[in-house]
C-alpha cells in the first residue's frame, strides 16, 4: 500500500528525491485514530513518532498536494575524516 501510495506522489512530482519523499510522508502522516493515540512522541525535528505507527497513517492526497509544491531538499552530505593514527 505505501509503495503505491509513494508511485502515486512520484506521477504527481517525478523530480522528487527518495529525501523528499521521506520528509513528505512526515510532514502528512497523520494520528490513526483517538483509541490509538497512546505512545506518540514529539522526536527532534518536532514530528510525531511512534513506535507501531511510525510517522502515523499515510493521507495519499495531502502527500499529492505537497509534492505537487514541492521545493526539494538539499543533497545529502557527507564527511570523512580519514585516520592518521597508527593502526590499533
């Protein structure tokens, strides 16, 4: 079901990145219902988390809504430090 839903986002905006999607189904997913609003958190980034249900429901037209909007996000960036120590 979320790989169709996530095909359906990407018909809507195909220059979306596998990042964007990502911040579209957090910044959508909604709270199932209210007899299941037991162990939601607020994470670091200020979206509700759960453990059983993730970022929560996936709502397909609020992601289609977004991602047609969307403004993609920054490529991801890495660093490394390469060792200049002796071997342990």
């Amino acid at each position: 079901v979320a790989a169709g839903a996530i095909a359906i986002v990407l018909e809507a905006n195909p220059d979306l990145t596998y990042r964007d999607v990502m911040y579209i189904i957090a910044e959508t997913a909604r709270i199932p219902t209210l007899s299941e609003t037991e162990g939601w958190l607020i994470n670091g980034a200020g979206y509700h988390v759960n453990d059983r249900f993730g970022f929560g429901v996936l709502d397909v037209g609020l992601m289609v809504a977004k991602a047609q909007k969307w403004t993609n996000v920054q490529p991801r960036c890495d660093y490394v430090q390469e060792y200049q120590g002796r071997p342990v």
